[in-house]
C-alpha cells in the first residue's frame, strides 16, 4: 500500500518570502506604536490576512483546472477563503470604528 504523504499544513498557510513579512510588519507595528487605536489594529488584521490570503489563493489558483484536486489544494483553497474572510472581516470593522470625521 503506498499512502500519501502528509500534508504539511505551514506550507500551504504561510508564505516562504522572507522579505515581505518586513515590507509588511515594520510599517503595521511603526502605524500601532505612533498612533495606537482600534481601527488602526482592524487595518492591520485586514493587511496581515490579505498579505497571508496570497500563498493559498496562488497554490489552488494554478491547480484550478485539474478534475482530481488533491487534499493540499483543497486545504489551500479554505486557507484561502478563512484569510479573505478575515480580510473582509477587518476592513469592515476599520470602516465600523472609524471616526465620523474622517469621512
């Protein structure tokens, strides 16, 4: 019996670019630390998650076509879905919090 690899869950959650994880912590924590408020911690929930929407998102993108998806694309594909959920979710809640003023 040749069973199938386990799916390691890190690899298809989190992206391997070491560079972007800086381009997108130094301004989050620099923006919270000048100027701490709720909807600036909602705009970061929202960066983080679409920042993070991206890998999964990419990886079931490219295997769209295939008739038999295999369980890391699927598992890819809900990644996909939580992270745009809590993008949508975090977006929303800066827009909710906002002061009337700045609109």
């Amino acid at each position: 019996m040749n069973s199938a690899p386990p799916i390691r869950l890190r690899t298809v959650a989190f992206p391997v670019e070491h560079g972007g994880w800086g381009f997108l912590a130094e301004p989050i924590l620099l923006g919270m630390a000048l100027a701490p408020s709720w909807p600036g911690l909602a705009i970061a929930l929202a960066t983080a998650s679409a920042f993070l929407m991206r890998h999964p998102a990419k990886l079931y993108w490219r295997n769209r076509h295939r008739l038999d998806l295999s369980p890391r694309f699927r598992i890819a594909r809900r990644f996909a879905v939580l992270y745009a959920g809590l993008a949508v979710a975090g977006f929303a809640a800066a827009v909710g919090l906002a002061w009337p003023s700045c609109w």
